[in-house]
C-alpha cells in the first residue's frame, strides 16, 4: 500500500510550527493531522538538508 500525499502547504506548515515557533512533535502532528513519525521525518530532514526559517525563496 502507497503512502497518501501529503501537500507542500502541510509541509511547509510542519516546518514553520518546528523551526520557527519550536513546537513538539506532538503538538504539530495534532494541529496538521499527520502522524507523529512523518512529522519527525520531515523535521529530521530539514535540519539535515541545513534548512532554517524562512525558507530560502529559490
């Protein structure tokens, strides 16, 4: 079984509740309907890839 799609704007809101407000995994996963492993996921990535917010534009 595929995993469902997930849009850019449930994406770009994960980022924006951890990066810029700090928010626990828990807490975001709540407020975006996303389980708790893919909201980690995202997160873990974003530090990796050197991600800050604001997002670069380009």
């Amino acid at each position: 079984m595929s995993r469902p799609r997930i849009i850019m704007r449930a994406i770009r809101e994960v980022l924006r509740l951890s990066l810029s407000k700090g928010r626990p995994v828990r807490e975001i996963s709540q407020a975006c309907s996303l389980p708790k492993s893919t909201v980690f996921d995202y997160v873990k990535r974003a530090k990796q890839a050197g991600l800050s917010w604001p997002l670069p534009t380009d």
